[in-house]
C-alpha cells in the first residue's frame, strides 16, 4: 500500500506538471515561439534537476532508514546539536521532538550522512556530568566527599554504577573536578543536572569552597 506522503507528492507532481502544459499551450496559442523561451526552459530544467536530486535522495535515504532500521520512533537521538525524540519517520524527513515539545525537521539524508548519536538503541543509562574547577585552597578531600554524597542522595542517580569523581587537571592554582553519575532514562539528564548544580551551588556556599 501507497504511504499518504507518496501519494501526497505524486499529486503534486501531476498538478505542476499541468501547470507546466498550461502554461505552454497558453504561450502556443499567443503566437510566442519556442526558440525565444527556450534558454528559459533551459535555466529551468538546471534549477529543477538539482531539486529533484536532493528530493530523491532524501527518499532514498528514508526508504534506507525504514529497512535497516537503525533509528526507530521513540528513539532518544542527536545530531548536530539537536537532541529529542523521533516522533515520525517520514520517506522525505524525519521529525524529532524536542525538550519543550516544538518539532524539528530533519532531511533524511543527514540521518544517513552524519554521525548520529541513539541513546536508547541498547537501553542505554544516560550520563549526568558536572565539570568545576575548585582551588586548591579549599580542603580537596571534603569538596569530593560532600560532591559524591550530593549524587548518592539524588532519588534519580543509580547506585549501579555508582557515582564517580575524575581529577581531570591540576595547576597552581586550582584543580578541576568532574562529578558523574548515572540516571535510568537519558532523556531526564538535562533535568537532572539542573537540579543537581542548584544543590552543589548551596553546598559551596554554605561550606564557603572557592570556585575558579
């Protein structure tokens, strides 16, 4: 069975097409030659090739991702810089909704092209990493303690794996810090991080850390 959107463009098509032919038998009827408009005609079989070749691949791309199935409708997906979940996969374009529910489109061809990230292919954990820099001032041994008991308390971070702290690089100055931890559903780590950086900020306050 013929899918709504290719029934779609195939009617399109027919209606343009005898647009086209009106337009030509308009142009027969009062008198004006062919070999007057033909380097128009010209100009415009150039502009329409190069647009039915990006229409065609895109379809080709969308039957590509209907077959192999490497995204699929529910999917948590990014791809440059656009991060949501796939809501529809249509032959031409696929559409990805976002975090504040508005609706992005995407040719398919890009799924195909570009690196794609699928964060729930495998059930994947999503990540929720906070990255600061603390100097050295400050007593190191209690910031990490009391940055690790932050994550244990957090009803949403996972005890497996539990949460983890990096020394990622030290210089006279300061020490930079980078606090992970693990959270079920990758679509809620945005969420989580906010949540996560308003109780760290209270922490350092109140303990009166020094941030660089």
């Amino acid at each position: 069975m013929i899918k709504p959107e290719i029934r779609i463009f195939i009617k399109t098509l027919f209606i343009h097409i005898g647009y086209m032919l009106i337009l030509l038998l308009i142009l027969s009827i009062l008198g004006i030659q062919w070999n007057n408009l033909s380097w128009i005609f010209s100009a415009l079989t150039v502009g329409i090739s190069f647009i039915l070749q990006e229409i065609v691949k895109n379809y080709i791309s969308g039957i590509i991702l209907l077959i192999e199935k490497p995204i699929k409708i529910g999917d948590f997906i990014s791809i440059n810089g656009i991060e949501g979940d796939i809501r529809c996969i249509n032959v031409r374009a696929t559409e990805i909704q976002l975090e504040d529910q508005s609706i992005v489109i995407i040719p398919n061809y890009q799924l195909i092209s570009q690196n794609v990230r699928n964060a729930t292919i495998n059930n994947i954990q999503g990540i929720v990493t906070i990255v600061l820099t603390f100097s050295l001032e400050n007593n190191l041994e209690k910031v990490c303690l009391l940055l690790l008991e932050i994550y244990k308390k957090h009803k949403e971070i996972q005890i497996t794996p539990i949460p983890f702290i990096n020394l990622n690089q030290l210089t006279s100055s300061g020490i930079e810090l980078s606090i992970t931890g693990f959270v079920k559903n990758p679509r809620i780590v945005n969420s989580i991080k906010n949540e996560l950086i308003f109780e760290i900020l209270n922490m350092i306050r109140s303990n009166e850390f020094k941030l660089l």
